[in-house]
C-alpha cells in the first residue's frame, strides 16, 4: 500500500519535514548518446510554472474530514493511511474500475501550499516517454477545503524493507537498489528539476507485477534547478531536506543542485549498509545544535571509516558526489558503473534478486527498463559522422 512516507520527517533528527506525505527480461532503452530522443528536448514553455520556493506545509486541522468521493464521483475513499506535515494520505477506490488509488489531501487553509507545486512537477514528469519508476497522477483538484491529488498505488518503502530485512541490506540489494535510484534521480535532472528530499521513505515498490520496480515519489519540495540556463548558486539558506541524509553543503546553508541529490544517495545507501550512520541519534537541546551536530560528523567522519566493510564503489561513489562543483552535470554513466560492476563480481543477479524476494513465487513480473543515457539541460549535442549523436556535458564529473 502507498504509505506516508514522512511519517516520521517532522523529528528534529529528520530534518526539515520535506512533505509531508507522502526481472527478468530487459528490455533496451536507446539513449541520446546513441540516436536521437523520440520526443523534442523540454523547452521552458514545459517546465512546471514559477512557483515560490517550497516550504514546510501545516498539519491538517484538528476534525477537519477529507470528503467521502472526489472528483465528481469518479474516486472513493477509504481509509487514512498516514499524515505528516503537509496534510494527509488515504487509500481510495476508482469507482469503476475498483482499482486502488492513494489520495494526499492538503487543507486549503495552510499557510504554505506544497500540493500543487507537486502536482505541476508530477504532470511534467508525466509525459507519454516517461521510464518506469515515477507513479501516475490520476486526478487533481480540490473539493470543498482541500487540495485533493489522486496517484496510482505503489507498494512498500525502502525504509519499510530495510525493517523487514533485520534492519540491513546485504551488497546485491544495496547494488540493486543503487542502480535503480540512479536511473530515476538521473531522469529526474534530466528534466532540470532537482528533488531535495532524498530518503528511504522517498522511494517505494511497485505492485503486483512491478514489486521490483523502484518509484521516486513526493516531490514537494523539488525545485528547478535549470531554464534555460543553470540557477546561480546561493548562501545562507535553511536546510530543506532530511538532515541525516543531506549534503554538507545543503547543511552549510548552500543552494542545492544536481550534486547534493547524488550525496544524498550515498549517504542513504551507507544506512542500507550499515543499518545506521554515525550522525545519527546525536544528543542536543535544540535543533540548531542537532543540525550542527550531524554537519560536524558528516564532515569529520573518514570515507575510509564510513565505508569499512563494504565495496570501494560506495566510497568512490561519495568522493565524486561530493568533489562536484555547483553546476558540473554528473557523469551518470560512471557513477552507474561503479554499482553494476559491484553486481558483476557478486555474481549473477537477476533484477528481482532483492533478499526479501528470495524463495518467494513471483509470477511473472514486468521487465525494467534500461537506457545507456540520457540527455541533460546543458549538454550540447553533436552529430557524429555515422549519423549518431554525443553528448557534451558542461563539465567532467568523473573526479576521484
């Protein structure tokens, strides 16, 4: 079932509360480096409307009841699944189809408003040649006091299964789940939106025949990196993510951009690893103190000391996340490398091989879906002589 997935995001350790809410076969993608895109590249007539910059939304109030049917009938709901700082999510029923749905209901007397920030970045996203990995707006709108948004139902969260799985992951599963949250963050830039909010409730499975499909899910606190051109770098910001898995520089109150998504992935993938991270649980009396806390740990705490025990790839995989500069496009490719070929020298894996699926009759599943790469808003690209193309990134990511 689809669950919120900050249900815990408002505890000072999580940082600011970032929304609330919420194998088979492969099957080839062609990327730009190889023909060109079947779809033109995003102009900024595409790109979500200008919004102002997301911030923390306000629990619903006390007593106030999201409405038996939305959209004219078409949705029933059922029953409430969570609620966080945004509002609140529930499991709902298409009427006539009798599929379920999950619906994030946010009341319309909040002071910040993240619903429809959502909802625009949602409907960019969802363009007919989207990959696999990012869940459906259904509907959207509001009835009576509330902003309703309707999404297809997605299954557990990463968090869910760490819990489920003795509170850690084993190599292939960590690699397995890399791979895919690298493919989906890597669309997620390509389309000049950077998400903010990475954390293991923030990635969740699929159901039924895409229990292995990983989804990236609430974008609440996404925002434009790129129009056109590169936003410009700012200071003296608050941190607007979840602090145990935030970059060091989104601590140090820098603006966020492409390279502090990647961190955050490392970080997350260590707690897969580890089952905890050595700024976790720290000891303060106020949340100023706890953030500068974690920050001192994060900065101080050695790769070789943060990865002991586990493949060089994760650490590797830090070390070029964090040398990036504001605006350097990522080398996806090779940072996608340094996991497939952990999952090489493990040995044969097939794309469902996650541990909590070991032994269990899976039926049949529905392929991934892989693509070489995928063209960024500030790659330039080339025609070669054999009527191809290459993609010419603003600057080499790949940096030990």
């Amino acid at each position: 079932m689809w669950l919120l997935s900050g249900g815990s995001g408002c505890l000072p350790e999580l940082g600011a509360c970032g929304g609330r809410a919420l194998g088979g076969q492969v099957v080839k993608r062609t990327g730009a480096a190889h023909a060109p895109r079947p779809t033109p590249r995003p102009t900024p007539r595409e790109v979500p409307k200008r919004h102002p910059e997301p911030q923390q939304g306000k629990p619903m109030s006390s007593g106030a009841k999201p409405p038996s049917k939305i959209g004219n009938g078409k949705y029933e709901i059922e029953k409430k699944l969570g609620a966080g700082c945004f509002g609140e999510v529930w499991r709902g029923r298409d009427t006539s189809t009798k599929d379920l749905v999950a619906v994030k209901f946010e009341d319309l007397q909040g002071h910040a408003l993240q619903l429809e920030h959502e909802h625009d970045i949602l409907k960019h996203l969802s363009r007919p040649d989207r990959p696999q990995g990012f869940a459906e707006a259904l509907w959207w709108g509001h009835e009576g006091r509330f902003h309703c948004l309707v999404m297809e139902m997605l299954g557990r969260s990463l968090e869910e299964r760490l819990k489920s799985s003795g509170g850690k992951f084993n190599s292939q599963s960590a690699v397995l789940v890399a791979e895919q949250v690298m493919r989906r963050i890597e669309y997620l830039h390509s389309k000049g939106i950077v998400h903010r909010d990475i954390k293991p409730e923030n990635f969740m499975f699929g159901i039924k025949g895409k229990i292995h499909h990983l989804y990236l899910i609430d974008f609440g606190l996404s925002k434009r990196y790129h129009d056109q051109k590169h936003t410009q770098i700012r200071h003296n910001l608050s941190l607007t993510g979840t602090a145990r898995y935030a970059s060091i520089n989104a601590h140090k109150g820098i603006e966020q951009s492409r390279r502090d998504d990647l961190e955050a992935i490392g970080h997350m993938l260590l707690y897969f690893l580890r089952g905890s991270l050595p700024w976790s649980g720290l000891d303060a009396k106020t949340q100023e103190e706890k953030y500068r806390k974690i920050r001192e740990k994060k900065e101080h705490t050695p790769l070789d000391e943060l990865c002991a025990g586990f493949p060089d790839a994760f650490k590797v995989y830090l070390q070029r996340s964090r040398s990036l500069e504001f605006k350097d496009r990522p080398d996806y490719v090779a940072l996608r490398k340094l996991f497939s070929d952990v999952r090489a020298e493990i040995g044969p894996a097939e794309d469902h091989g996650f541990q909590w699926l070991e032994g269990r009759d899976l039926g049949q599943l529905d392929p991934l879906e892989y693509w070489e790469d995928l063209r960024q808003p500030d790659d330039i690209v080339l025609s070669n002589k054999g009527g191809g193309f290459c993609l010419c990134g603003s600057k080499s990511a790949v940096r030990d």
